[in-house]
C-alpha cells in the first residue's frame, strides 16, 4: 500500500509541475503583450506629434541608446513602421495567448484541477480536517480525485 502511493507522487508532482509551467507560460504572454500594448502606445504618441510638422524640420531619434539628429520625413515612416511591426507581434501573441489558455483549460479539465482562494481553501480544511484556516496560502493548487 505505501508502493501505490509513492507511485502516485511524482505523477501528482508531474501534473503540479507541468500546471505551473503553464501558468508561468500564461502569465509571460500576458506581461509581453502589456508591455508591447505600451511601446504601442508610445509610438502613437510620437506619430500623432511629429505628423502635422513639416518634414524637413530637425528632430531627434534613439538608435541603440545613441541619440541620432534626423528629419521628420525620415523619422515618421520609420516609426509607423515600427508601429506596424509591433501590432503584428502582438496580434501573433494574442493568438498565441488564447492557444495556451485553451491548453491550461483542457490540462485542468482533464486532471480535474481547480484552483481555490485562500479563504475558500481554509474553509474546507477545517470542514475536511477541523484545522485552523489561519496558515492557508495565499494561491492553493487542488487536484480532486
């Protein structure tokens, strides 16, 4: 009987494992596509600005952290360019995004694993076990059988 257990572990370890993967997975293209939805944002700003100057007037741009004197009319068509660049990027990461939640969902269907709120953690340890509900974590992983 403690050899069937033992065996259970690493495949309960092993689903755990893999859950988290994803879920760091997850959270990563979340971060990404903020963090492009802002870049996004930024080059807009600067297009809206510099589009109503006249296209010989001076400015300025950083290329590699080396700030470089230019034109408007070159400057413009690089940055709308950008601008393009990155909606693609993160309309790809979007897609990505929702591939990898529909794949956290089936993994999470298909070893039933639900994840609860602390408090709803506590209640049912002291419902199961009539333990203190005061040292529950914060985020519980739970695997019903």
């Amino acid at each position: 009987m403690g050899d069937s257990s033992t065996s259970e572990l690493p495949n309960e370890q092993a689903v755990a494992a893999r859950w988290s993967a994803l879920r760091t997975e997850l959270n990563q293209l979340y971060s990404k596509i903020t963090e492009l939805d802002m870049e996004l944002s930024e080059h807009k700003l600067v297009i809206n600005a510099i589009e109503p100057l006249d296209p010989n007037r001076k400015c300025f741009r950083m290329i590699g952290g080396v700030l470089v004197e230019r034109t408007v009319g070159e400057v413009l068509p690089a940055v709308q360019r950008n601008k393009e660049g990155i909606q693609e990027v993160v309309s790809r990461l979007t897609e990505a995004l929702a591939k990898k939640k529909k794949e956290l969902a089936d993994f999470e269907a298909k070893y039933n694993i639900k994840v609860r709120r602390a408090d709803e953690v506590g209640s049912s340890k002291e419902e199961d076990r009539g333990r203190d509900s005061s040292s529950a974590a914060q985020g519980v992983l739970v695997a019903s059988s």
